[in-house]
C-alpha cells in the first residue's frame, strides 16, 4: 500500500469544523463550509492549477486574496450545492432548506422541516444533488459521540419543496455520492453511517428515485483498529469508482480501489480530516478539510497535541487520477 504524508497546508483559516467541499468548474472555485463556526467560503483556484504540483508562498498569497465569505447567523450548516447561478449555493441549515449568496453575501432561508423541529437533537449532515436536480441530504446527531439516538434518516428535498425520507435508523449520515457503474450501466449510491463504521452501496433508480440492493461495500474497522474510534466521513469518488474517504481522528484520507480494496493512504498533521473533493482544470486534485481540536467529541483524540493543525486545508495533486465532480445543481426554483 502506497502511503504519502502531506507535510504544509494549503491554505488556513482557521476553521472550527471544516466540511462539505464543493468544486465549480464553470469559474474554477471552491466552496465548503465551517460548520460549527457558521461560515462559508470561496476561494478561487489560479487557471493553470492542474499544472501546478505544490502551490508556491507566492501562488497561495494569490488564492488567498480570492477569499470570500458568508455568515450564517449562527446556524449549522451541513451541506452545501451548486444552482444555475454561479454566485448561490443551495444549502441546508440547522433544521431547513435555504440559498447563500456570493452577490449580497446573506443566508436566505427558504424552509423548515417540520419533521425535525420535533428533535432539538439532530440536525442537517453531508448531501448531494441527484440526477433530477433534487437534493439528497442527511442528518445527525448535534453531538459528536460514540454512539447515537438511531433517529436519524436520509432525506430528499425534491425541487418542489416537498420531502421524502429514503433511509430511516441512521446511527449518523455522512458522505454521499453517485457513481455509474461502466460495466453495468447501473447508477449506485455510495453512502456512509459513521456509527456502524460502513460505505453503504444501494442501486439508485432514477425513474422511481428509490434505493435498493443494499451492500456493504467498505467497513472501515477492517482496515484501521477499532479501539481508535475510526469515523468514516466526507468521501470522493474518481471515474473509475475509486474512493477516498476522510477518516476523522485517524489523520488520513484512504484511498480503496472500485472492489472495495485499500491501496494507498494520504497523512496529514491533524488528526480530524473531515472531507474531500476533487477539483482544478484537470480535475486530478484533491482538497481536504479538516476539524479543530476544540471541538469537544468523544473521539479518542488527543486534543492537547499543539502541533495538530486542525481547521487547516490541503491540497493533494494526484497524476494520473481524474475525479468524478460532485457539481450536480439545485433543479429547483433560486429565489433570492
């Protein structure tokens, strides 16, 4: 197994819980959220970054003047999307659905689930945009613990509005991503419970939008001990169905082939890697987000380590590899 430790971040604002990252290739920028601190943020990449093999003092000064950001009046967000206008993001909130927008710089939220304001525990997790346009997302637990209330489910926000509840008895609701099979045709959901330590693979039929054929296709406690608590988060898949998944309180990204088969890990100087997503020109770049040490968890972590560089972000530049962008788009109305 290849391993590759990442020594420098990419770029630091000192985020509290880094997560959700979103690439947009129509004006090559990236987008993720703080979770916790309530914030999201822009940066723009330099046009030839696909080019660029370690980002030189002088070329992340540049990146780091694109930098925008939007508050979100105190509110958790857990995902955010891409819509027809390259200055708003879908996204969900704390127990709703909204836009942030890059022009006005102002969270506008649009509804609230009313299945969730009976549970002051839970709140909204990772998503993504199906082949329709809808929005899949899930929810958890507000605190991060070792076990859960099992409430949690896997919903859709269809583009009118209306809400379908596609999973129920989640532990907690993490990474999410669709993948076409080559050989099959078939469209798969690949879907992570961090509390049962699994990437769930379902069938996804796009004409009655209904999950089937459930499998387990990772569990993580097959490949990293049990006893360090390994939370399965943020994942990416390339084109070829491989996927590389965050592990939080392990300090690595891995990387498992389409069977299912570990075959490389990526190190980095903080133990909470929350997510990552590919992006550049070339799509051959992996950005990573990460979590702070003050965020109280019952993760075994150490949170006394002073060199941790936790709510950093990093940038892996992977030859040869071409990612699968997650750059679906809100099918719904945009009313800002």
């Amino acid at each position: 197994m290849k391993s590759v430790s990442i020594k420098k971040p990419f770029l630091n604002f000192n985020s509290l819980l880094g997560e959700a990252p979103c690439y947009n290739p129509r004006n090559n920028t990236v987008c993720w959220v703080d979770a916790l601190g309530s914030q999201i943020h822009r940066i723009q990449l330099l046009p030839n970054s696909d080019k660029i093999a370690e980002y030189t003092d002088e070329q992340i000064a540049e990146v780091t003047k694109t930098h925008e950001t939007i508050s979100c009046k105190g509110e958790t967000i857990g995902s955010i999307a891409l819509t027809a206008d390259d200055n708003v993001l879908a996204l969900n909130w704390t127990q709703g659905f909204g836009f942030a927008s890059f022009k006005t710089k102002e969270l506008i939220v649009k509804d609230h689930f009313p299945l969730l304001a009976t549970d002051p525990i839970l709140r909204m997790n990772d998503g993504i945009i199906d082949p329709h346009g809808n929005y899949i997302m899930g929810s958890m637990d507000k605190h991060v613990a070792a076990t859960s209330s099992e409430t949690s489910k896997l919903w859709r926000i269809n583009t009118d509005l209306s809400v379908d509840v596609l999973l129920e008895g989640i532990g907690m609701s993490n990474g999410i991503n669709f993948f076409v099979d080559p050989a099959t045709g078939k469209l798969h959901l690949f879907y992570t419970d961090t509390l049962v330590f699994t990437i769930w693979k379902f069938d996804y039929d796009p004409e009655s939008r209904t999950l089937s054929n459930k499998q387990p296709h990772i569990n993580i406690v097959d490949f990293v001990p049990m006893e360090s608590l390994p939370g399965l988060d943020g994942f990416s898949i390339t084109d070829t169905g491989d996927i590389y998944t965050a592990v939080w309180g392990s300090h690595v990204i891995l990387h498992f082939d389409y069977d299912g088969k570990l075959v490389g890990e990526f190190k980095f100087p903080a133990a909470r890697v929350t997510s990552c997503t590919f992006m550049g020109p070339a799509k051959d770049e992996l950005f990573v987000t990460t979590a702070s040490l003050k965020i109280p968890a019952e993760d075994g972590v150490d949170t006394s380590d002073v060199n941790d560089l936790g709510g950093a972000l990093f940038r892996v530049k992977l030859d040869g590899v071409k990612g699968n962008i997650k750059c679906g788009r809100w099918g719904g109305k945009v009313d800002v």
